[in-house]
C-alpha cells in the first residue's frame, strides 16, 4: 500500500462547512470534516490518512477504488475506525453491487454521490435507490459541482448532506429549505401536506 501524502490536485475541493439536514430535524451548517479524494493520482493504494503536511483524517475513497481494495486489512481497519467512507460516480451501478453495499453498511460512516456537472441529475438516482431499494439509513453526501438550485431535490430524494460548490453561498443554501412550507409530492422525507378544504 502506498504511504505517499497526497497531492492536493487530487482532492475534490469545497467549502469547509456543510450544509447538515438530517430527516426529522432542522438543518445547519457543520464542520466538513471530509476530504473527498478523487483517486486520480493514486498508484494502486491509499494515502497515508495520518501523516504529510496536509493531514486527512477522514477520506471518502471512490467506490471503484474500494471494490478494489476493501479486502486490504488496513481499508477495514480505517474505515471501521470511521475514517474512510465511499462516494459513487454518477456512472457506477450501485445495483450491480448490491452485496458489496451490504457488507459497507457495517463499516462506512457516510456515502456520497458525485454530480460532475450540475445538469447531469444521474445521482440524484443513485441517492434514491440507497434509501429505497438499499435500506441505507446513515448520511448521503451530495458532492462534486453541487449548486444552491439543486438543495431541494437533493433533500427529497435522500441526500441530508450538502457540499456546495466553492463559490456558492452557504448563508442562501440554508435559506432554501425554508422556502415551502408545504409539499405537493411524497419523498423520503416524508408524505405530501394534505390541504384543510373550507
């Protein structure tokens, strides 16, 4: 396994708050206490998540990287310590590794799902297939070219976790979920509001 520091081209950049709406409570802005690591510079094995100048302490790997190496003792070991969690491609089928997601339910703290263009809507999917079809009941992360526009959506179909794109404002994020107060349609969150006739 590869104990190089890594190369700060190959994290995924965003604020270093997130917007924090778990199902059932308010939302807020907390720490982001994740490096999303793009993979992209690596040689076959994980950076060191303890040491080199720019410490990691939490790492969210591509889920390609984890099929590849989740039998290595120190993944297991790191991702149970809470230390690694896995983010989806908009182009991986998660259906096709039904297992796999089974089995990192015991380890992963949180997943994430990549948007590589604001106006590509495939993982929105991909968060709804993980609540619905996966059962998975611990935090979604929306990452990647995440705008203040797509927050509702995301909210709806299963993401409780937003990292805005850098030069989004956090402040107006947050704004966002107050805008209705009532919903026309059914989500994971909840039912549709049912309207008193007079």
């Amino acid at each position: 396994m590869s104990q190089t520091s890594p190369d700060p081209i190959s994290l995924i950049k965003a604020h270093a708050q997130v917007l924090h709406f778990p199902k059932g409570a308010k939302p807020s802005l907390v720490p982001n206490e994740w490096q999303v690591w793009s993979g992209s510079q690596d040689e076959g094995g994980l950076s060191d998540l303890a040491h080199g100048p720019s410490t990691i302490n939490k790492v969210l790997v591509p889920f390609t990287w984890w099929i590849e190496h989740h039998h290595e003792a120190d993944v297991i070991v790191k991702a149970k310590n809470g230390q690694i969690g896995v983010w989806f491609a908009a182009d991986d089928d998660i259906l096709k590794h039904v297992d796999m997601i089974e089995a990192g339910k015991q380890c992963w703290p949180l997943v994430a799902a990549y948007f590589p263009l604001f106006r590509d809507g495939r993982s929105f999917s991909t968060a709804a297939l993980l609540r619905d079809r996966l059962g998975w009941d611990k935090e979604i992360r929306m990452i990647g070219d995440v705008l203040i526009d797509q927050l509702l959506q995301g909210a709806r179909v299963g993401f409780d976790s937003f990292a805005l794109r850098q030069d989004q404002d956090l402040d107006v994020g947050l704004k966002q979920f107050d805008l209705f107060s009532v919903t026309t349609q059914n989500s994971w969150r909840g039912k549709r509001t049912l309207l008193q006739a007079n």
